[in-house]
C-alpha cells in the first residue's frame, strides 16, 4: 500500500524518513501536493504492507492511504490525523 505522511516540522519529516530508510521500507521526501494541508511543506511518500498503526509517529500531522493511481481527489482516505488525538 502506498502512503503519504505530512509533518509537523521539516525535522520530523527527516526523522520518520530516516527510520523508515533503516527498517528497509523504500520512502521519499517530496514538497507537500497542494491538495494537501502541511505546517512544514515537506511529507514523506512510501509504500508499506504491514500494520500502519506501528508507524504512526507524534512528529506527524497527517497521514494518508493513497490509491496508486492518484488520478483525483478521491483517490486518497485519511487514516490519521494528530488533531484527533
């Protein structure tokens, strides 16, 4: 499954791409796609097929399942959000 992870700070963005690089889960930084809202401007875009749950991160503001095709704004489920907790 694919997943975008917006962030708080450019830090935590680095951060979290940094430990995904170290657990082997192929990842990218990139400037935040405008339909999306960031404080930072930076989020991470990675693919993973485990339990997400385990790589939600307090340095994170949003995180995102998106469909691999992106071809509207449909295309994408907001699975967490810092605000709800």
């Amino acid at each position: 499954m694919r997943y975008l992870a917006t962030f708080h700070t450019v830090s935590g963005a680095m951060k979290y791409y940094r430990h995904l690089q170290k657990q082997g889960i192929p990842a990218e930084t990139m400037p935040v796609p405008r339909r999306f809202s960031s404080n930072c401007g930076i989020c991470v875009d990675f693919r993973f097929d485990g339990d997400i749950n385990e790589y939600i991160s307090d340095d994170m503001e949003k995180l995102y399942l998106l469909n691999e095709k992106m071809t509207n704004d449909k295309d994408e489920r907001l699975i967490y959000s810092s605000q709800d907790f």
